[in-house]
C-alpha cells in the first residue's frame, strides 16, 4: 500500500487530507508536533494500521522503511492568533520544516506539495490575486512571520525542484473553514460562531468592509488532492471567489445560529488584508477543479460541530 506522508496532520486541514488520502487506498503517515494540532482530530483511526502517528518535529522526519509516494508539507500556524503567539515556531515550520520533509521526498522520489498561502500575496494591489501576483508584504510587521515563511517555503521547493529535481507542487490556500476547527482558532467564522453560540458580541476589526473569500473544507482537500496527484510544479490557488465582507459574514452567522448577539467593533490588526478573492482559472484549467459547496450549507455543517464541541 502506497503512503502518503502528511505534516501537519494532526491540524484543521491536515485532519480532512489523512481521512481523504485513506478513502482513496492509500497508507497515512502523519508527523506532527502538537504546536497546535489536536489528537482528537485523529481519534477515529485509533488502532487502524493505515494511519501511522509521529508526535514529533517535520524538521527531523522519522526514517521511513515504507514506500512513500507523496508528502505533503501542512505543518504550520495558520491564524494570526497562532502565527503572533508562535512567531518563531511559524518562521522555522516556514523554513526548517519546508527543508526536513523535502529531503524526505528526495530520499523516497517522492511527489512533494507545499501547503502555502493566500497571504503570500500580502495585502495586495491587484484583485482578484492571480498567481502570477508577486504581492504587497509588509517584511517587518507582526504577520510577516507566517507571509514570509510562506514566501521563503515557495523559494525553497522551487530550488529543490530546479536543482535538485524532486517533483514539487505548490498549493495557495485561501480562507478555508469547517468541522474540526478549533473554537479558539483566532480566524473570522470560528470566531463568530463560538461568539454566537455562547452568547457573546460578535467582534469585527476595522469597520466589517474588508472582504474575504470562504472555502468549505471538502472542496479545499479535493483541490489539493488533485495537485497532489498532478505533474503541475507552479503555484495553484485553491480557494472559493465568492466574496464577503466581515459584516456580511458576521450577519449570516447570526442568522444561521439564530444568535441575538450584538455586533462590536475593534480596531484593525496592523498589515490586515482589505481584500481577498482568488483567481481560480488555473484550477479550473489544469485541475478541473471548482468548489461546491455554497457558504450557507458550509456554515450550517460547522455550527453544528461546533456546538457538539461546546457539548
């Protein structure tokens, strides 16, 4: 049975690839520190031997006596909440980590894909992003730490793929959101649903007019699956171009959790995106990959995970 290693796997995304890649017959091998991951994502394979669980750093793989086939490289702090308490953690995930599960492709003649970012477009001056867009980042702000990890993750598997030659594929994730998402996550719908389900004022920062674009989870593991499985090594976005503002966001969270929380305003994080829409022709063309998934149905699922969570 082939294998998949997954970095990261223990994470929100991560979780969802290990239960996709099993599906489709494949062996998962999961390395990942905890940082932010959670076990419990991974509880229903406890005691299945097609997943296998290394509880360590990606920087330092374990030697794997099986036959790789893919690895794909998930391990990071994904929200600002994550990303501003790990700063760090997320450079060396950006950099170290990239290096350890590349040389493990290397070594197994692996395909490798990098997990990289929306925000490697920064706050940009082009819209919707198209991949060709090289960005608008601020290097010294508080959230260079995750844009540039990510950048410099981009560099280093497209050196290994040019001078070293391993398979490499590159995947720019935009907002993705769905079951197993944790209710302190830091980023907007988990925010807002944890605020409504528990009463709270739901919080905007800035004035709720910067815009984002929301994928379900499902739709965002079959895009990546399918890069995965591809011979494509320039970076792909995977994403939903629906677009919303914050407000609007905040609105259908209330009405789809029946919420009478009150809307409350705080001041704009620094660097702060105002808008994100993802050019998805490329996905289209080369993956006939489209999302599915409308964003009502999408909430409707996660609000109802999370209040299994809160129970």
């Amino acid at each position: 049975m082939d294998v998949v290693v997954i970095s990261g796997g223990s994470g929100f995304v991560g979780s969802h690839l290990v239960d996709a890649v099993v599906a489709r017959g494949f062996r998962a091998v999961v390395i990942d520190n905890l940082l932010t991951g959670n076990p419990r994502n991974l509880a229903q394979w406890d005691g299945d031997d097609r997943v296998l669980v290394y509880h360590q750093d990606c920087a330092h793989p374990p030697a794997l006596e099986l036959p790789v086939r893919y690895v794909l490289h998930f391990a990071s702090p994904a929200s600002p909440a994550d990303y501003l308490r790990y700063p760090l953690e997320t450079l060396a995930a950006g950099a170290d980590g990239t290096r350890g599960m590349l040389e493990l492709a290397r070594r197994h003649g692996a395909r490798f894909l990098l997990a990289s970012t929306s925000e490697v477009y920064g706050d940009p001056l082009v819209h919707p992003q198209v991949e060709t867009y090289y960005g608008n980042v601020n290097p010294i702000g508080p959230r260079s730490v995750y844009d540039e990890a990510k950048r410099f993750a981009e560099s280093v598997t497209m050196a290994y793929h040019r001078a070293l030659g391993v398979n490499t594929g590159i995947v720019r994730l935009f907002n993705t959101y769905g079951p197993r998402m944790r209710l302190n996550d830091g980023r907007a719908i988990p925010n807002f649903v944890y605020q409504a389900l528990t009463g709270q004022p739901l919080t905007l920062y800035g004035d709720g007019s910067m815009t984002r674009s929301f994928c379900y989870v499902s739709d965002t593991v079959e895009g990546v699956l399918r890069l995965a499985m591809s011979e494509i090594h320039d970076p792909v976005n995977i994403g939903n171009p629906g677009e919303y503002t914050i407000l609007e966001l905040a609105q259908r969270v209330r009405a789809a959790t029946g919420s009478a929380s009150p809307l409350v305003y705080a001041p704009a994080m620094q660097d702060d995106p105002k808008v994100r829409r993802p050019d998805i022709a490329r996905a289209r063309d080369l993956l006939d990959w489209g999302p599915t998934i409308p964003l009502d149905q999408g909430l409707a699922w996660t609000i109802a995970a999370f209040k299994a969570d809160l129970a």
